[in-house]
C-alpha cells in the first residue's frame, strides 16, 4: 500500500511539474470560474481595434504562453520584435496585423512583477505598430486570461494590468465597415471550464446574431481529447462545440497545450498555438470579412 502512494503521489508530482500544465487543476486559487463572471461583457466602441487600413481582407496576430517570470524558457523578445516590425511593413497590406490577441499564462506565477513586464512588452508592440506602414496610433492587444494567470491568486492582478480589463468580454468588428465582419467572444477558461453563467450567458449571445463569429480560449476545448490540456468536462466540451457550431463560428483559437494542433468540424474549425516562450511559435489569422471566412498560418520567430 506504501509503495502504491509513492507511485501514485510521484505520478502526480511528474504531471503538474510540466510547464504546460503546472498545479491544473489543484489548488492555485481559492477562486473558480463562477466567481470570476456572470455575464459577457459587450465593449463599446472605444475597445474596438482601429481597423487603419480598412481593407475587408485583413491580419490580426496570435501569441499565447508567454510565461513572464519562468526561468525554465528562454524568452526571444527581440526575434519576435524583429519578425513582427516586418510584418508590419510587409508589401501585402491584407498580412499586415491589425490587432494582437494574446491567449493567455502571459504571467507564469501570477506575481504583480510578471504582469508588469507583460506591460513593457506591449509597449514595444505599440511603438512597432506606431511606425509600421499602417501607422496605428492606438493598436489593441486583448488578452485571455489562463490557469498560470490565476496562480497566486493573481486574478486581481491580470485585471489591473491585462486589456481591456474583463474576465469575458465580446464586441463585433469589422474592418472593412461595408461588410456585416465578424463577432470575437473572449472567454475565461482558466479553471478548465467556462462555469455555468459564463455559458449560458455564451450561447444567450451566440444565438442573437447570425454574424460569424471567432471563438478565443485558454484551454483547448477539445485538443484531441487529452484531459489535461482541455476542458474537463466531456459534457460541457461537446455542448459547447455543438454550440459554436451551430451558431456559425468560423474558428476556435486556443493555446495552453503548448504545441500546435488543428481540428476541422467542416463548418469550423479549431485552432490550438504553440507556445511564445518555449517554442517561438506565433499565428497569423487572415479574415475575408466579404467571404465570412479564416485562414490560419503557423509561424516561427
């Protein structure tokens, strides 16, 4: 019997070492999903991207797992500094990004000074973006928050610090103001579930429009089925994937498992990023606001 606890409490101290998943889902916070939201937050029109170029064809960036604070990563800013100057000056108006979306664990321990250094860095991007070709003077990077956000209980933290300052928030964009564009739902999956409010308040929304509509997530909702970096919940998982589905989402886009990964649904289709900090991976997204349609293009830096 002793020798199986010691193998058992090994096993678990081999799994939540792992950078990918950390203590997930045991004790990091005293505070779940449920307590975090109870509703989408719609934002007004002043959180919308700038949408400078106004092409119906257009770029936004991923990145996501930056783990600010790790010491196990080695953390190549100015490559990415580098390849996203160019990519802003890039000959293709359409791949120049417009916005960034950072999916989340930008903090690896939830401290005050981790998200303080998430701030210096999107100051980098936004000088970038400032004298890039498209010259966006206010150039968005929304955020998502993830499990190593909420380690120490750093929640409070990643409110202070992370924009635009929601848990679970929504807004519709489009960058080309003739097309119907797209509806962008941010959600909080950090305790590997979206809780009961949060999804009802989810599908209430999904079913009020027709628009399409981008789905951005932590957690992997499915990830090949792999309990550890997706929701928990089989149940909640195919609800919410029946859900997406059938309210004409056109992609999912999600991070935490720290590889990249790609599940077609045929009408949709799921979209797991690599990490920033680990392995130098990025996601160029191409919108078709006139086609309704993504195309998804997995980068290195």
């Amino acid at each position: 019997m002793k020798k199986t606890l010691i193998i058992f409490f090994a096993s678990l101290g081999i799994i939540f070492s792992s950078c990918k998943f950390g203590m997930f889902p045991l004790a990091f916070t005293d505070q779940n999903v449920e307590d975090r939201v109870h509703s989408i937050t719609r934002l007004d029109d002043s959180h919308l991207p700038s949408g400078t170029n106004g092409l119906s064809k257009y770029s936004f960036l991923i990145v996501t797992d930056l783990h600010i604070g790790a010491d196990r990563y080695t953390h190549d800013d100015e490559a990415f500094f580098r390849w996203f100057e160019n990519q802003l000056n890039s000959d293709d108006a359409s791949r120049r990004p417009q916005f960034i979306i950072n999916l989340g664990d930008s903090s690896d321990s939830g401290r005050e000074a981790e998200f303080k250094e998430y701030v210096e860095w999107t100051k980098k991007v936004k000088e970038l973006a400032r004298n890039g070709k498209d010259r966006i003077n206010d150039f968005k990077i929304y955020s998502v928050i993830g499990n190593h956000d909420i380690y120490n209980n750093g929640q409070d933290y990643y409110l202070t610090y992370m924009y635009p300052h929601f848990y679970s928030y929504c807004f519709d964009f489009a960058n080309d103001p003739s097309t119907q564009g797209f509806e962008f739902f941010f959600l909080d999956s950090a305790n590997g579930s979206l809780g009961r409010h949060q999804l009802n308040d989810l599908e209430r929304k999904l079913k009020a429009n027709s628009k399409p509509k981008i789905i951005l997530t932590h957690c992997p909702v499915y990830s090949d089925g792999v309990l550890l970096v997706s929701f928990h919940d089989s149940l909640e998982c195919a609800k919410i994937l029946t859900l997406v589905a059938e309210n004409n989402a056109k992609l999912m886009l999600e991070g935490h498992a720290h590889r990249n990964s790609s599940y077609d649904y045929g009408s949709m289709y799921e979209e797991v990023t690599s990490s920033y900090a680990n392995n130098n991976t990025i996601n160029l997204i191409t919108i078709d606001e006139t086609t309704g349609t993504c195309s998804t293009d997995r980068m290195k830096f």
